[in-house]
C-alpha cells in the first residue's frame, strides 16, 4: 500500500509533466536537431531585451595654458652638522691665517722644501713591488689661483746634480710643460705620462696643504662637513664634500685630540685615473727662522709631510717625505714662474 507521501509526490508529476505521445516527442527531438544553440522566438513571446552598450565617456577638457603646473619640491639641500663646524672653528681658530680666508685673500704661495727623499716604485717579475728610495738635493713649488680655471702649479727638482722644471700653466689652457735643462718641451698624458702624472700630483699636494694649511678659508665655502666615525688614523674625523659652486678636494681629515692639528688628511680620486691620496703632517714649534719660516701670514703650517698614494688596484706606497724650509704666501709672479722658457723644440 502507497504512502499519503508517496500518493502526493505522484499527483505533482502527472501534474507538472504531462505524457506524451511517441508521435509528438519524434517531433520534438526533430525540432531540437534544426535548432542547435536555442528555440527560436515564438508568436507571442515577450520582447528580448535592448542589447547593452557601455556609455561613450567625453575626453576630459584639456587643462587651459595658463593652468598652474605642479612641480615636485627639489631635494633639500645638505647641511653640515653643527658638531663637525664647531670642531672645523676650533681647529682653523688655533691654525690663525684668518687674513688668507679673505676674499682673495690666498692668491699663490711658494714653498721651499730643505730636505727631500722620494719614492720610485716598480712592480718586478715575481709580482711584488719595489720601492728605490732617493734623496732629493732642492725641490720648491709655486702654485697660483686663477678664477673659473684650474690652478696653475710649478715644481723645480735637484737630483744628483740635474735640474728639472715641470710646470701647469691653467690660466693658458693647462699647457703643461717641462724643462730638464737644455730643452723645453710641452708634455701631454700620451707623450710623457710620467711627468705630466707627477705634476697633477704634485699639483694635487699643493692644492691639498692649502686646505690643511688654511682651514679658515674652508669655513665659509659652501663645504658640507660631517662628523666621520673612521677610525683609520687617531684623532677626531671629519669628512669634507666641496660644495658645486666652489669645487675643491673631497676628503676626511683627522685632527688632533689634543692640539686640534690636522695630522692625516686622506683625499679622494678626483677621476678613474687618479689615485686615493694620503698625507700625514707634523707640526714642530721650537724651530728658528733659518730653518722654518711662515712669511705673508701669521700661520701655523706643518714643518713635515708624508706622502703615500694608491692607485685603484695597487698597494699603497709611501712617495714622498718633505721637510718644510720657508714658505711664502702671495709672492709668486706669474709669467716668471708659469711661461715656459724661450728655448724649446
């Protein structure tokens, strides 16, 4: 016996889906096989639908010429830290030399080197390098300022008894000439590389003792100093990065704990070709005139100087140490000290 369940389920079929005929489902599967996708609109049917189409947008109204222009802030510009210029003041204030810090105030200055012993360098067939010492009998340099150029520079050598003058004239297009007693001759990087190597090194010394040497003229030149935490000499470091303006040296100096004296500077490559540059600076004060003085400025300059440089992939070589005779400050004569003599080739 059915269920009432079972009796109500039977009753919604018959209901919902009347039999048909096997006549009439021949005809509807005839009609499924020439419709494939879907049956088609019949008489009587609602109307489909408007086909959607997205809306056409308008192209935003160009902005008028006159519409102000939104332009990002420019980067701040560095500062110094106020630590790095209190300890620069400290150190150029006990220095002295203010009156050279002037505007064109350190113009020249020729230096008198009494003792001289140099460095030649060479790498042998077993890989290791050589250092043959030399003593040097005189050496002095001359070194003048020109605005919006490079410097000019002049160094005179005495060298068992031979005399040697290699010079950069950079009011005159950096002319670099040399002079080896009989003959002048103009030296570029490709005919002399040697010479004119030694005098933009040379030149670099000079450039780098007048930023030691006269610290009051750093402190007003738009140089960003910054408290260094190197500690690959001893003393209180500070790093300098010239200013665009001005130009000049990038280097980290380490000053005295006790004295303030600048004892190392270390100065970075100015190209790809130059190398890392290290000096090392003594002070003595117990010296008479005849064998050290300071003349158009009352100036504490250092009474010694070590030189070492490394070239990028090199070791380091010491090649030079210099003792300081005389130094003069605004005395050089230009034409006599850069014009290269009459006799030439």
């Amino acid at each position: 016996m059915n269920s009432p369940l079972t009796l109500f389920i039977l009753g919604l079929t018959l209901v919902s889906f009347p039999v048909v005929s096997s006549a009439q489902d021949a005809g509807c599967q005839q009609e499924r096989r020439t419709e494939d996708t879907a049956l088609a609109p019949q008489e009587g049917d609602p109307a489909p639908p408007p086909k959607f189409e997205a809306p056409k947008l308008k192209p935003p109204n160009p902005a008028p010429e006159d519409a102000e222009k939104v332009v990002a802030d420019p980067p701040a510009p560095a500062k110094s830290d106020p630590a790095a210029l209190k300890l620069l003041a400290t150190a150029a204030s006990r220095q002295g030399g203010a009156s050279l810090a002037k505007p064109g105030g350190l113009e020249s200055f020729f230096v008198e080197f009494g003792r001289i012993r140099v460095w030649r360098w060479s790498k042998g067939d077993d890989g290791k390098w050589n250092g043959l010492p030399e003593e040097v009998s005189k050496m002095n340099i001359s070194w003048m300022r020109h605005a919006g150029k490079p410097s000019s520079l002049r160094t005179f050598w005495e060298l068992n008894g031979r005399q040697v003058t290699r010079a950069v004239s950079g009011r005159n297009d950096d002319y670099h000439w040399l002079d080896d007693g009989s003959q002048v001759s103009a030296i570029t990087k490709e005919t002399h590389p040697d010479d004119y190597a030694e005098v933009e090194s040379h030149r670099r010394l000079s450039e780098a003792l007048i930023d030691v040497a006269v610290l009051a003229k750093l402190q007003n030149d738009g140089s960003i100093w910054k408290l260094s935490a190197d500690t690959t000499f001893a003393g209180r470091a500070l790093r300098r990065t010239p200013s665009a303006s001005t130009g000049g040296l990038t280097f980290t100096m380490w000053l005295d704990e006790k004295t303030g004296d600048p004892r190392h500077i270390r100065v970075e490559p100015v190209d790809e070709s130059a190398p890392l540059m290290i000096y090392e600076f003594t002070y003595q004060d117990d010296l008479s005139k005849e064998i050290f003085s300071v003349a158009g400025a009352k100036l504490r300059f250092p009474r010694q100087v070590v030189v070492e440089e490394q070239y990028k992939g090199t070791p380091k070589h010491k090649v030079m140490h210099l003792y300081v005779r005389r130094v003069a400050f605004n005395a050089v004569d230009e034409k006599a000290a850069f014009a290269p003599p009459k006799r030439s080739r």
